[in-house]
C-alpha cells in the first residue's frame, strides 16, 4: 500500500515523530512523508507514532492508497522540516 | 481532478491562506484541505495563494489525482488549524 503522512505535532516531539516516520516512510516537503508499506509495517508505524504523540495536542493524518496513484505532486515555496533531526 | 493540499505557511498568513483555500476545497485536518477541482479552478487556486505567501518563508504541496482515489483517510490526535480564520 502506498502512504501519504502529514503530521502536526508540537516541537518537542518533532524530532522523535520525523526519526521514526523516516524509517518507513521517505520525507518530502515540510511535515509531509510518502511511501510504499505493507500492511503490516504501516500498523507498526502507527503504533510507533502513537507511543510518541500526544493525541491532545498533536495530530497524524495518513492517506492510504493500494498503489501510488497521485498523477503529480507540486511544491511550491520553501523545502523545509525535514532536517530537524539530522543537525 | 481531485487535490490535496497542504500547507506551512507563516502564523501571519495562515488566515488569508485558509480563507482562500477554502474557496475551492474543504478542510481536513490541520494544515491539509481537499477536494474536487476543475483544473482551470485548480490554477485559480494556485495563482490567489501564490499572490499571499511568501516563497522564502511559506510552503504549499499540492497533490493531484484523475479521481479521488484514497482507500482510506485516517486522523489521528487532536484537530486543529482549519478553525483559526473563523475566530
């Protein structure tokens, strides 16, 4: 299956969410990750995600597809929320 | 076509940019929006928010499919950001 990842999380936790979401997941613009997952690995990846967020303040919203069947992705403006935990 | 939006954008843009996203798509979660757009619409869309933000500072991704094709949509945590520019 194919996942689209925006995550909305406070910045204390923006570290820990992008270090495990890149695990499965290939970072592509500000708070957004793609890629194709088994179902298996994309329950892990939730569950993951769930041990870090907190649900009161921080939100995950993943799109599910049975392939990758965007026609294009456009981005326009800044690259950036994707370096945090690398520096 | 069917378009999802997200979006990064400064504090002090993030109303005018909800305001006109909203326009042409409905909010989802946070900072993503969606909907069915034509595409001559879709090009609206794109050239009102590039007359608001700022390239330097601010982000848009704009996903695009023929159709909607997700399988599934799943939010998780709290939801926030679409409510701001109704205040």
């Amino acid at each position: 299956m194919y996942v689209i990842l925006v995550y909305d999380v406070n910045v204390n936790r923006v570290n820990k969410v992008l270090k495990v979401a890149r695990k499965y997941l290939h970072w592509v613009q500000n708070s957004v990750l793609e890629g194709e997952l088994t179902e298996a690995r994309y329950r892990k990846l939730k569950a993951e995600l769930l041990a870090i967020i907190n649900e009161k303040e921080d939100s995950l919203l993943f799109y599910t597809f049975n392939t990758r069947k965007y026609t294009s992705r456009e981005a326009i403006g800044v690259k950036k929320g994707g370096e945090e935990w690398i520096l």
